[in-house]
C-alpha cells in the first residue's frame, strides 16, 4: 500500500514539473515570433513573465501533494520511497537534472530544513550528464569541404529557419568568411575544419544568437553569429565572434537570460561548457533562464568548495553597506549579502522593498551593467569557518536572519553575487591613464542603465564593482528606482549672494528632485578624478541630457545594447556614424 502511495506522489510531482517545464518552452520558442515581429515590449514582458513561472508550478504542485494525499506532516519511510520511485520515473526522461531539482523545492517547502538530508532530497545528482548529453545530438555539424568557407556560412544561415529573409545572404556569408580568417590567423583552412551549431538560435532584446563551436585538430574554439532584424522585413549578420573571453561576455551574469529551445538543457549546457569551459554549470544553468536549478548547482558548488579548503568567511573588503551587511570567502569568488535589521534615517527603505528591487533587477533588462544574483532561504553554514569577528557583526546587524544549531550557523535570508572589485577601492590602485579608461567605463556603464529605464539612485563608485573583464557592474541595488520616475531639475540661482552659505538650500526639494550637477561633488573629493570626469563626462552633470533620455523612453525609444564591441560589427550605412546613440555602444 506504500509503495503504491510513493510511487502516486512521485508521478504527481513530475507531472507537476512536465508542466512546468511545458510552459517554460513554449514561452521561450515564441522569442522567435517576437524577433520576426520586433515586437521589443513583448520581449521585455516575456523575459520578466518567465522567471516567476517556477515558483507558481511548484506551489501549484504542493497544492496537488498536500490536498490528493491528505500530506500534514513528514513520514520518513513514506518519503525515502517516494524519493526511490522519482529516481526511477527520471531514468528515460530527458530532463532529469531539472527535475531533481523541482522535486526538492516540493519538499523543502512542505517540510522543515532539519530533515534536508540525501536519504529525502537531491542532494547530490544521480544523473549521468555526459551519458545523457551524447545520447541526445542538439546540434548541426557542417564540414568545410570543397564549397569553401563562404559556402559554409552560408549553409549555416539557411539552416535556420526564419519567417524573414536576410537583406543579402551572400553579403553575410563573404563577411563572416572574411571575419573568421582576420580573427582566428589562420592563413590555410584546416583540412578537417568543422562548425557545430546549436539547433535552436538563442534570443534576448534585439538579437538572435546563432552559437556555436569550430573544431579542427584537437582546438575547439567558439562561434557566434548574432543577427540583427533591420525592423523593414529583414534580417543579418551583425558580427562574428570567435575569442573566447568576447563569447563569455556575451553569456556574462550581468545580462538578461537567454530564451532558447532546450529540450534536452544538460545536452545544451554540455555543448556550452565545451566552449566555454570556465563557466560553472551554475553559470550556464542561468544565463539560458534556468536560474532554480543554477541555485541547486551553485551551492553544490558551494559545499563541495567547502569540503575542499580551509579558509574562513570574513567581512568583505570595502566600505560597508548601510542596508546590506557583507561578508566572502576568499577562496571561493562571490559575495554573501544579508539585509540588515536596522537601516539609517537617510536610507528610507524596508526589508520588503529591498526585497522588491531585487527581484526587480532580476527581471529587468541588466544589459551587461547589473549583477545577477542567488536569492537562498535557511543556507546552513560551518560554524567553525565563521571568522570571530564576522559572527559578532552578524550577530549586532542581522540578529533576526541568525539561527546557530549545534555546529552551524543558519542564515534564513540572503543573496549571493560573483565578487568583483569595489570600483573606489580599484581606483585607488590605478594611474592616471587607468583611472581615464574605467571612469569612461562607470559612465558609460550609467548611460547604459538610463538606456533601458533604469537609475542608480546612489552614483557613488562603492555601489559598482569592477569585474574580471575589467568592466564596470552596478550591484547596489536599495535606492534603485525607474529613470521615468525622477525629477532631473537644475538647481536654481541663489536669490541673494547670501544663498550660497545657507545651511538649507533657497528652493524647494521633492522627494523624487535630483540634481546632476550635484553629483561631482560627491562622486570624489579627488580634484583629479573630478577633472577627468568632467572631461569625459560632462554630460552626466546636466539635467537636460537625463531629461532628454526621460523622453526618448516615453516615446518607447528602446537602447541598443550590445554584448561586443562596435569595432566587430559588420558596416552598415549611417549606423556606425557619431551620431550613433551613446546606449548602443557595445
């Protein structure tokens, strides 16, 4: 009779998850519509409307669990053979990883931490990826023969099936052939040469991804074919990647998740480690919109990574949050943010509102310029890695998210981001020439967020970090609010010469009033940092050039972002001009 009862439970948790999963891929397979359509609104909602369907299937699927099976309370036994006849269910399916990991939600929300064991959940997988990966091919193969590298390209064009023309195929080809060979240096073509593409193109904003891998030898190298829609009935190749450190940016965790076709996601994500081998599953997982189960890998990660070092967590290195209390692992590249209980009277926020911009920046747009982040309840920490005087700080800033049990300290609430360099801290080490180059990144890092709607609210460096590609990321995220929603305003002339030494300012100020050219002031006491800015950026401290962005965006003007550099696209008359608005600089 038990065993009947597992084995009921168990289907109903996977049909739960065969749902979930139904609608995941039909959302994702219409990016291709959307494209065809330039129907960008529709893009933003897809991607922001994706990233909650999990957490409503899963509550769907406790629903189910709790009222068919009259579930109150936790049967060990019951549970040890539901857990056996789900392993059994998965051993066909294709999407078994994902569905370990659905099943652990069920039961981590139906039952309390202290039975989060490997005899009840996943813990650790029991599936066999690269099996699973090499029974099932997702991509095409195309030899470079006797037709040439031109003909190649041309043949990987037309294997993808768009309701769109191209503007002129042969065009694309002959560049994209002649990209390849300035890119890679090779003077012949390798005898066995190869492109594998990917089946299914990837989509996010503008573009449609075409990605890949050449394989000649024993070198395998990236390839990656973004096309463009030219929004009057047609489409082209933007640009040709091919180095590695460009395809990783493309996938960075600082941009939106891609939607693509992945009926088989190990098998996918198998193809991307083969390119981009650096990349955590966890990475990978999330960069095509699996971030649920990229949570379940990363802190796989996270307790192997444990087992295997010494090393004690400590407070951050910078200058502390006024919201957020922050600590790392040296060994390990991220950082571990916990709200604090208490915030200043000048940070007029709530333990829900930060919770509300987070998940705002999650489902926003973060064109390469917002960290992503891993959002754990009830994380259980060794106790004796806690550095002494870390565990004091928590326990005088965070005392309501601190549980010790026996050996391990429980943290019921925090976010996790990939460490990068505090950018005040990164300036302090750079000259004069280094110091130019990432303040015109900070800046143009900010004319990028204003490009898609959002500001800051506080510009100072100690919110942006700089990462291992040497770019400019914001992840301070409590005063971050909708660029529509501010009031960029000049500040008045005094009335008297008198104003000017006031303690109070001579006009009025509005709770959402923001004057740029204020920032300069507090930006940097450093006189020559100041001079570089205003010489870089002088813009930024004008109140018409943030208003003059407000109304592009209520007139639905959407920024170009692009995951590469401008240099590597593709000619194309007028675009590549001055004139080029300053978001679309890749």
């Amino acid at each position: 009779m038990m065993q009947d009862l597992s084995q009921q439970i168990a289907q109903s948790i996977l049909t739960g998850f065969d749902r979930h999963f139904s609608f995941f891929q039909e959302i994702s397979s219409a990016a291709r519509q959307r494209f065809e359509r330039t129907d960008w609104e529709s893009v933003r909602e897809a991607s922001a409307k994706r990233i909650s369907f999990y957490d409503l299937r899963v509550q769907e699927a406790i629903g189910k669990v709790s009222s068919n099976f009259g579930i109150k309370e936790l049967d060990e036994g019951l549970w040890q053979e539901v857990k056996q006849a789900y392993t059994t269910l998965l051993h066909k399916h294709s999407r078994p990883e994902l569905a370990e990991t659905f099943y652990n939600s069920v039961f981590c929300r139906l039952f309390e931490r202290k039975y989060f064991d490997n005899d009840k959940i996943f813990l650790e997988s029991q599936v066999k990826r690269h099996e699973l990966a090499e029974r099932y091919r997702v991509y095409m193969s195309f030899q470079v023969a006797d037709g040439g590298l031109k003909n190649s390209f041309w043949e990987i064009l037309s294997s993808f099936y768009f309701n769109l023309p191209y503007e002129d195929i042969q065009r694309d080809s002959q560049r994209l052939a002649d990209a390849f060979m300035e890119q890679t240096g090779l003077e012949t073509i390798p005898s066995d040469l190869r492109f594998d593409l990917l089946e299914s193109p990837f989509y996010r904003n503008k573009a449609s991804y075409l990605v890949g891998r050449m394989v000649y030898g024993d070198v395998i190298r990236p390839v990656i074919i973004p096309l463009m829609n030219n929004e009057a009935g047609a489409i082209y190749a933007d640009a040709l990647l091919t180095q590695k450190r460009r395809v990783e940016a493309v996938f960075s965790f600082a941009r939106a998740y891609f939607m693509v076709k992945t009926p088989v996601p190990t098998a996918t994500v198998e193809f991307l480690r083969s390119i981009m081998p650096e990349k955590t599953l966890a990475d990978l997982y999330m960069s095509i919109g699996f971030h649920k189960q990229a949570k379940n890998e990363f802190y796989r990660d996270l307790l192997n990574h444990l087992e295997q070092s010494q090393d004690e967590f400590i407070i951050a290195p910078g200058t502390p949050g006024l919201v957020m209390q922050v600590f790392t692992l040296p060994s390990f590249p991220y950082v571990f943010k916990v709200i604090r209980d208490k915030f200043p009277p000048q940070k007029e926020v709530t333990h829900q509102l930060v919770k509300q911009r987070y998940l705002q920046v999650k489902k926003h747009d973060r064109v390469g310029r917002m960290a992503d982040t891993l959002e754990f309840v009830d994380v259980a920490l060794p106790l004796d890695r806690i550095d002494t005087h870390l565990l004091e700080e928590l326990k005088a800033t965070v005392p309501s998210q601190l549980e010790i049990e026996g050996d391990k300290v429980v943290i019921k609430h925090l976010y996790i981001e990939q460490r990068m360099t505090p950018l005040n801290l990164y300036l302090e080490e750079t000259n004069e020439e280094e110091t130019r180059s990432i303040l015109y990144d900070w800046g143009k890092a900010v004319k990028q967020l204003m490009g898609v709607n959002i500001f800051p609210g506080d510009l100072l460096f100690k919110n942006f970090g700089v990462n291992s590609q040497g770019k400019v990321v914001f992840y301070d995220y409590d005063e971050i609010c909708y660029l529509t929603e501010c009031n960029f305003r000049k500040i008045p002339p005094p009335r008297y010469p008198e104003d000017l030494y006031l303690d109070e300012p001579w006009y009025s100020v509005n709770p959402n009033d923001i004057f740029p050219e204020e920032f300069i002031t507090f930006l940097s006491t450093d006189p020559k940092v100041r001079k570089i800015l205003k010489e870089i950026h002088p813009e930024l401290f004008d109140a018409t050039f943030w208003q003059s962005n407000q109304q592009d965006l209520v007139e639905g003007k959407q920024a170009d972002v692009f995951p590469y550099s401008r240099t590597l696209r593709f000619e194309r008359p007028g675009e590549l001009s001055d004139a080029l608005p300053m978001a679309s600089l890749g």
